[in-house]
C-alpha cells in the first residue's frame, strides 16, 4: 500500500517530465486518410482497396501495407 501511495504522490511529476518531448512538436501532419471511414476513396468495395485487396483491419497493418506497396 505505501508503494501505490508514493507511486499517486509522484505522479504529477512523473506525468510532467513524460510530457517535456511534445514541447519540441511543431505540428502534425496528416498525409493519408484513405480508409479512415472504412472505405477507399478510389472507388473499392467495402472492405476493399481499388485494387481489390482487403483493407487492414489492425491499426499497425494499414501503415505497412502502404509500405509494401511502395516497394
């Protein structure tokens, strides 16, 4: 109990120094929305890309297939 205790007291803290590297973020940049509403804009079925293939369905698989794909 003392451990969670000091864990809640240093919080404020340990949240403050986590935060320090988004003082150095100019902005953000957003360069591909295809498949943000669940469809591609190029004319694909649902659950499609324009070529046909099947759209990630895990955050982490739309960025590489993009890759993938550029390759």
């Amino acid at each position: 109990m003392q451990i969670r205790i000091k864990l809640i007291d240093a919080l404020p803290r340990i949240i403050a120094e986590s935060v320090k590297p988004m003082e150095n973020i100019d902005g953000i940049k957003i360069l591909h929305v295809d498949g943000l509403n669940g469809s591609s804009q190029n004319g694909g079925g649902a659950g499609e890309d324009a070529g046909g293939r099947a759209l990630p369905t895990r955050p982490w698989q739309q960025p590489c297939a993009i890759a993938a794909r550029r390759r």
